[in-house]
C-alpha cells in the first residue's frame, strides 16, 4: 500500500502532530492496468467517501502522477476536475506544507519513496513554488498561484503536483502503459531492456534483482519476466 502524508512546514518540520491529511492507496485490482482504492482523512473533517481509481498503468509515470490522480478522485469523485480560482488578498492560503509518499508493507514497514515541498513565493498571497523529488525520477519545480476561501491541503498539495507534472493546474493525460518492442528468439519472445522508459526500466531490474539474486543480470530479456513483473512487482 502507498499512503501520502501532507505536514503543515517543510520537511525538516515533518512529524505526526502536524499532519493535515493521509490518503491511503491500495490495490483493488493489481493488473496491467490496476484498480487503485483510494481512502483520504482530513484532519478535524474525518474520512471522506472512498473512491476507486481504475485502469492505471502499473510502472509506467511518476508516482506523484499517480498521487495527483489519487488526490483529485479523493477530492472531485468521477466528476471533472475544475480549474483553480484566481488567489485575491481575502484567499486563505498556507505558507509552507509538505507531503511525502512511502510505502507500507503488512508487516508495518514503511519505505519513503519520493518527497514534496510546497511554499509561498514571495510576499503575494496564493503565489507558490512546488519542488518534487521521487526515486527513480528524479526532481521537479514549477511556480504557480492557487487562491480558495477556504484552504483545502489535498486541493492545494493537488494543484501543486499538477503544475509540477503537467504545467497545468489538472491532471493531465493518464500514462500510456509501458510495453517493449519484442522480437523471436529461439521460440521465445526476448527484449532489449536498455529500450524500456523509466521508471519501468530500473524498476524491472530491481525486480530481476529480488527475485533472482543468484542471476546475472541481462540485457535480453524475456517478456514473460516483464508480464509477470507488471502483475507482481
């Protein structure tokens, strides 16, 4: 299960008592194309109603594209994401928020696999830079403005994610899933593993890593590893 924590501060400030709100992740349905159940809590508000999000490519985008699709189904339900009003001086807004994502094993593990920081730019209200850093993919920034008339952190901590990923302030389009070119070789279909994008290439190694210690690693690969890594994994 991946669960996203968003603190009031920045990272260094991250402890329990400051969180604003958690939303857990969980497969539904772990596929290809998975079905994700998504369960947010919002300090002082509660639960809200749990939503399901379906047919998302399994290691083919950002985990925080994933993230910013689970927020905005959490928030909106099916409905279509509206774009964010103009911030004015009378906006409620937040001066520093962070969010993490890790994940959670059943044994009460947690593994910390990618960390955002959101904080007001400047002395204008409701201007804001946003900078990511996950594991496999690495770092993104973006600056944009956000006003509301009352301070929702999962919108917020959203929007961010958005202009972070998409330049815009709604998710874009969904990943394509992440399938590589095979040809036949000895009446087996193999691959060239250095074709496969990220993050479908280190995670696929990581995978032949875990599973098969004792293996040398290979640039030929067999599709049916990478089937029964996407279904696994």
């Amino acid at each position: 299960m991946l669960k996203v924590s968003i603190h009031a501060g920045l990272l260094n400030e991250r402890k329990p008592e400051n969180v604003m709100a958690s939303v857990d992740i969980a497969y539904q349905k772990k596929e290809a194309l998975a079905d994700y159940l998504i369960a947010s809590t919002v300090r002082q508000e509660g639960e809200r109603k749990p939503q399901v999000l379906t047919n998302y490519p399994r290691w083919s985008g950002s985990l925080w594209d994933l993230a910013a699709r689970a927020l905005a189904r959490s928030i909106y339900g099916e409905a279509k994401v509206p774009p964010s009003a103009t911030p004015d001086k009378r906006c409620a807004y937040a001066t520093r928020l962070c969010a993490v994502i890790e994940h959670h094993t059943k044994d009460e593990r947690s593994q910390l696999l990618g960390h955002a920081e959101l904080w007001q730019q400047g002395p204008a209200r409701g201007v804001y830079t946003v900078a990511l850093e996950e594991d496999i993919l690495g770092n993104r920034e973006a600056r944009f403005e956000y006003g509301a008339k009352r301070l929702d952190a999962l919108d917020l901590v959203m929007r961010g994610l958005c202009w972070a990923l998409f330049q815009q302030d709604t998710p874009g389009p969904r990943p394509q899933l992440i399938l590589p070119t095979c040809i036949r070789v000895a009446d087996e279909d193999r691959f060239d593993v250095a074709s496969l994008a990220e993050p479908a290439r280190s995670g696929f190694a990581r995978y032949l890593a875990a599973t098969r210690p004792t293996v040398a690693p290979t640039e030929w690969a067999s599709a049916k590893d990478y089937v029964q890594f996407l279904m696994e994994a």
